[in-house]
C-alpha cells in the first residue's frame, strides 16, 4: 500500500473510533432529535467511508448546519458527488 493511502487510511480509522466513542458515550446523553435519516452522526461516519475523509468532514458539517427544528424530517442518503 503506497504511503499516501495509508495516510489517508489512518484518517478514516482515527474518524471511525471517534464516531464509535461519541455513539458510545455522548450521543445516548443528546437523545433522537436529528430531522434526518440516517442520524447526522451516522451520515458523516458513511461519508467519509464512501468520499474520503476530507470529503467526508465537510458533508457531514454541511448536514449538521443544515439539521435544524424548522425541517421536515426527511431521508437524505449519502452521495458522493465525484463518484455517481
């Protein structure tokens, strides 16, 4: 494996065990109020797996700016836009 992917490999393993400790730990406190599916914390976790992890960090902030009371709940799946 070249060095450049495995940079961007230990990118996304660092993202997943955070996602792993903030599902763990913190989101059980927040509870279920994301108007989307799959939860925002779920979204970025599989965007960054199918985009990439710099693609990834920014659709899933995108989301979390976009998750607010005055949506309609809604299903939103992950879409890579360089990869349709």
């Amino acid at each position: 494996m070249p060095k450049e992917e495995e940079k961007h490999r230990a990118w996304k393993d660092t993202s997943e065990m955070a996602f792993f400790i903030y599902r763990r730990w913190f989101s059980i406190q927040d509870g279920d109020h994301c108007e989307f599916k799959p939860v925002c914390n779920e979204y970025a976790r599989q965007s960054i797996q199918k985009c990439g992890f710099f693609r990834g960090v920014v659709m899933g902030a995108d989301r979390l700016m976009r998750d607010n009371p005055f949506v309609e709940p809604y299903e939103d799946p992950v879409v890579c836009p360089d990869k349709e």
